[in-house]
C-alpha cells in the first residue's frame, strides 16, 4: 500500500531532504487533500512540533477532519496524543517519547499510552540515522538500533513507521533487503520511508508485506497518483 504523506513546516506543506534542507513548499491545501482523498491512508507530520519550535495544530485538525490520516509530529504525552486523537487523526505516530537519552526503550511510556488510548491507535516511529535511532526532529541520535526496539515495543503498537533518514527526500531507493529484516521482527503493520522513488519500489515492498510512505516522488511528480 502506498500512504502519501504531508509534511508541515511554517504553515505550508513541504519536502525536505534529511529532514533538514527546504526542497519543496506548497500553499494549495485543498489540492492536495483531494489529490489524496482516495487513499485509505495518509501520513501528516507537524514538522515545526518534531523540531521542537513551535506547532500547526489548527492545520493538522483542518486535515484529520478531511483526510484520514495517522498524525506524528512531536507527541510526548498521553495528554497530546489524546488531543490529536480528538481533533480527528486515526491514529497516532510516537518517535522520541519512546526511547531515553540513556539509549533505553521507554516501555513504561509505550505502556501508558497503550493503555490509554488503546495500542490500536499507536504507531511507533523507528527513525534510523547511520543504522541508529535519531531523535528530537532526528537531531539527536540513541545508542539504539531497530532490531533492539521493535521487539520490545511490539506490544503497545499496532504499526512500526520505519524511517530512513539517510535516504529521505533524495528519491535514490529504499533498501529493499533492510525492510526485508524488519519484516521479521513485528507481527504489526510495518510501514517504511525515506527514498522511495516508484511503483515498482512500492510493488516489491507490498510483496514483503510492507507498506510505503512517499513524499518527494509524489510532489514532483516522479511517482503519479
């Protein structure tokens, strides 16, 4: 399954490169919410919340409410992922909440949240810098890799968002036989981003039973939808 993401950065969606340099912007909301309305599923990202400089909460209810959508974008708290529940996201998207500046899987948080809004709602995000999970707005980096997390946080997630940091925005691949290993480590949905330049990608990754995020190759039209 291809899940086309919007990435919100400043109030305008955009792409960026390793999550770092402006590629793409774009003002024309109501395009590309119905450009995407056809999909059962869609990524939104609060870029400015990850990178811990502010928010477009208003922009991400007005999209939930049009779009459905799994929201991630700075969530530290069972408090905020009600919020982003309640404003209309399907599900949740958790990254740096879960992992501790002393390279450890916060279970304790994963668990609370599970509890608290029900693991259905949860999708853990394993961003990967290097083959080390990257942190606050993938700024920082834990002395943790996928394969010791994602068995760990197995039972209070019902998806893994893997992101390839090191290919994000440069549409060059993504490595096939990576999600390949990750495949075997969860029984949850495993979705995957950070590269993905066509439907042939898109197609072997299906056959892994793998789903596929894409940005930059839908924005410039590389990959149609």
């Amino acid at each position: 399954m291809l899940i086309p993401s919007i990435d919100l950065l400043g109030g305008r969606i955009v792409q960026l490169v390793q999550g770092e340099k402006l590629r793409l912007a774009f003002d024309d909301f109501d395009y590309w919410i119905e450009k995407f309305s056809r999909f059962p599923l869609v990524q939104l990202i609060d870029l400015d919340a990850a990178m811990r400089q502010g928010d477009n909460s208003a922009l991400v209810a007005q999209i939930a409410k049009r779009l459905p959508v799994q929201a991630g974008g700075g969530i530290h708290s069972v408090e905020r992922a009600r919020q982003v529940l309640d404003a209309g996201a399907r599900r949740v998207i958790i990254g740096s909440a879960l992992f501790s500046a002393e390279g450890k899987v916060n279970t304790e948080f994963a668990s609370a949240l599970a509890e608290a809004v029900g693991a259905a709602q949860v999708v853990a995000g394993i961003d990967t810098k290097n083959g080390r999970i990257a942190v606050k707005g993938w700024k920082a980096q834990v002395e943790l890799t996928p394969d010791d997390a994602i068995p760990q946080l197995n039972p209070y997630a019902a998806a893994f968002l893997y992101t390839h940091v090191d290919g994000e925005g440069l549409m060059q691949g993504f490595p096939i036989h990576t999600a390949a290993r990750l495949r075997k480590l969860t029984d949850r949905q495993l979705i995957v981003a950070g590269g993905i330049r066509s439907q042939q990608e898109v197609d072997a990754l299906d056959a892994l039973g793998v789903d596929a995020v894409v940005g930059m190759a839908v924005y410039t039209e590389l990959l149609a939808v």
